[in-house]
C-alpha cells in the first residue's frame, strides 16, 4: 500500500518534516517514491511553515494512496490557505 506521511529530519529539538509518498513497509524516515511539501513546525519569521503541492498529492489520492491523519490535517490546511 502507498501512503502519504511524514518523514522526519531536522535537528534534535528543531524538528523539519518532509511529506513523502512512500510504500508502507518502508522505514518512517527510509526509501520514498515522491516529495511533495514539508511541513516546519519550528518556523519564525519569514521562513514558510507548510508547503504541499497540492496537485500531486491529488494525483496520489487519486490513484489510491492513503494519507495519514497529521498529513490529513496539514492537507486540509494548505487546500484552505490555497
């Protein structure tokens, strides 16, 4: 099965997601088909907290990929911001 989750990077208590479309056997932070945004929780300033292409993550829905429930929400977030 293919899902869309995060995958972690960053420093230790600076966290930086990657919003990946990976096959679900694959290691959290592991292999990944397709990067399609990240997510920076710890952003300030000017830097840009949440970006998704959207289209892509359509497309991947579209032909079967499961979103997790925290790309979900980030998901619903950017469509709205859009």
């Amino acid at each position: 099965m293919v899902v869309i989750r995060l995958a972690r990077g960053g420093a230790k208590g600076r966290p930086f997601y990657n919003i990946v479309v990976a096959d679900a056997r694959e290691r959290r932070d592991g292999r990944f088909i397709e990067r399609v945004g990240f997510y920076n929780p710890m952003a300030a300033g000017a830097e840009q907290p949440l970006r998704v292409a959207l289209d892509r993550v359509t497309y991947w829905s579209g032909v079967g990929a499961k979103l997790s429930p925290t790309v979900e929400r980030l998901f619903d977030q950017a469509r709205k911001a859009a």
